[in-house]
C-alpha cells in the first residue's frame, strides 16, 4: 500500500486554498511530516497548473512558516533568562561541555544573532529549531524575528520557484518526465 503524503496534502490544500497553504506552512514548523522543500516544491508546481498565483503561494507559504517560527522563539523566550540559561548549560554539560566553554558559545551566538538567525532558515531540519535555539540563547525579540524571517522568504521562494519554473518546463517536454 503507497501513501504519498505530498500528494494528500495538495489535495487538503486544494479544497481550502490560500488559507491551506498558510495553514500547512504554519504547521510545518511544528511537525515535520514531510520536509518542507518537497512541500513547496509541491506548492510552486500547483502554482504552475493554475491553482494559485505564484505570488499568493509564495506570500501565504511565507506568512504560515514566518507566523509558526515567531510562536516557537517567543514561547520558549518566555522561559525567562535564569531558566534559558540552566537549559543551555546543562545541554552543553551533556555533551561534554564545561559551563565556560557553554558561556563563551552563547556570548558568540548573541554576537552574531541576526546573521545566525537568516543563515540558520537555509538549513533543512535545521530551521525548524533555530528558532526555539536563538530564544534559548536570549536573541533580541526584534531582529532575530525579521532575520529569520528573511531567511525564510529566501527558501520558500527559492523552492516555490523551482517547482513552477521546472513544471512549466518540463511540463511541456515530454510527459513521462512528469513526476
């Protein structure tokens, strides 16, 4: 028996539109089912057949992912920092790290939060933690936000695009091409 989880998604999606893609997006970031860039690869070729504009689907997939990344840094930012920093250490002291070595890391991460914050939305995997870790690490409530943000428009859309320029392409060259 296949089940093709992409597959049932995009038909989920189909029957509730624009509020769908936001919706699957926005739960993407707390449920990794499937990754996101099959996903939006997904999204961008639905683009492509006319479901939706590229640019609704790239703005509601932005919108859905932005909004769940914003719940996960500011729900685990409201640990408080006495509670963030036990956390961190004792994360550190399991993997052998001494409490000095825990500290200067997240003297290092504070340094370079906004940077860390666009870089760490280009990861797979990756990007769904990110968040809760710039939070742990005490990030400025106002720039990590708008740089992960921004590293998010930048791989929803890298992956968006892909999937409506490759389907159009390869749409129109051989069928069998078609996945």
């Amino acid at each position: 028996m296949d089940f093709d989880p992409v597959g049932a998604i995009m038909a989920w999606i189909g029957v509730y539109g624009l509020v769908g893609l936001f919706t699957v997006a926005l739960a993407e970031r707390f449920m990794s089912v499937i990754p996101s860039y099959g996903l939006l690869l997904s999204v961008g070729i639905g683009a492509a057949d006319g479901d939706w504009s590229l640019s609704a689907a790239f703005l509601s997939t932005v919108a859905g992912s932005m909004f769940g990344c914003a719940a996960w840094f500011y729900a685990v930012r409201g640990l408080g920092d006495a509670r963030s920093s036990r956390r961190l250490k004792r994360a550190g002291q399991i993997f052998g790290m001494p409490i000095g070595r825990v500290e200067r890391e997240i003297a290092s991460v504070r340094r370079n939060q906004v940077a860390l914050a666009f870089a760490l939305q280009l990861m797979p995997t990756v990007r769904l933690v990110a968040p809760a870790l710039a939070a742990l690490s005490r990030g400025n409530s106002g720039k990590v936000p708008i740089a992960s943000a921004a590293g998010i428009a930048v791989w929803n859309g890298l992956f968006v695009g892909i999937g409506f320029y490759a389907s159009r392409s390869i749409g129109s060259a051989n069928t069998t091409v078609s996945p």
